[in-house]
C-alpha cells in the first residue's frame, strides 16, 4: 500500500531535464509563418467589395481590354472560380482591378472564371 503522503524535494530550483523541451527547439529551427492574412485591396474600395469585384463568376467583362488567347496546355480547374482548358483551344481573357497578375478570367462561351496566364498565348 501506497501512503498518502508525498516524500520529495520541494525546494528544487533545477531546470527541467533538456528532453522536456524539444518544442521549443524545434520552434527556434523552423521557419517563421506568418499568422495575419493578407487580403488584396483596391485603394478607395472597402474590402467587401474588393472581394466581389475578384469572384469572375459575378463580374462582367470590360467594355475595352478583352484579348483572345491561344490555350497552349490542358488545364484542369483547381475548384468553380476557375475554368478548365484545352490545349490549342481559342478563349477571350480579361483582368479585373486587384486581381493577381499570374491570373486572367477566361470566357467560353457562356464559361467563365479564372485561368493561368503561363497556359495561354495572348493574340493582338
């Protein structure tokens, strides 16, 4: 039988032992991620509706800046904003305001959404 009394060194002023502290080892070798998001912004615009203007499925293209484009490599949609292509295809590609440069929304036909640059050729 066990006694319900603690027999021990109470006034211990020693470090825990190294192998309690991995974590922060491990912590101080890794590379720092960064916790705050990054929203995209469009000066003067709040970004609600900044964050509409960028969903291609709910903007009209503009009156001018619409090119056609040569599709140079099947694509496959990554999720519904974006489109899906096919090699040596003929698509109209436009950019919104605020929109990431490596990206162009795509309209074929009555399809729309986003597309990467590097898969297209632009034509005059």
């Amino acid at each position: 039988r066990f006694s319900g009394t603690f027999i021990g060194n109470a006034e211990s002023t020693s470090p825990p032992p190294a192998a309690a502290s991995p974590p922060a080892v491990a912590a101080a070798t890794l590379p720092a991620v960064p916790t705050i998001p990054v929203v995209p912004t469009i000066v003067g615009v709040p970004n609600s509706v900044a964050e509409s203007v960028l969903n291609p499925n709910e903007v009209k293209p503009p009156a001018s800046g619409t090119r056609k484009a040569r599709v140079l490599y099947d694509y496959e949609a990554a999720d519904s904003t974006e489109l899906a292509l096919l090699a040596d295809e003929m698509i109209t590609v436009y950019s919104l305001p605020g929109m990431d440069p490596d990206w162009l929304v795509g309209e074929r036909g009555n399809q729309k959404g986003k597309v990467p640059v590097t898969y297209l050729e632009l034509l005059s």
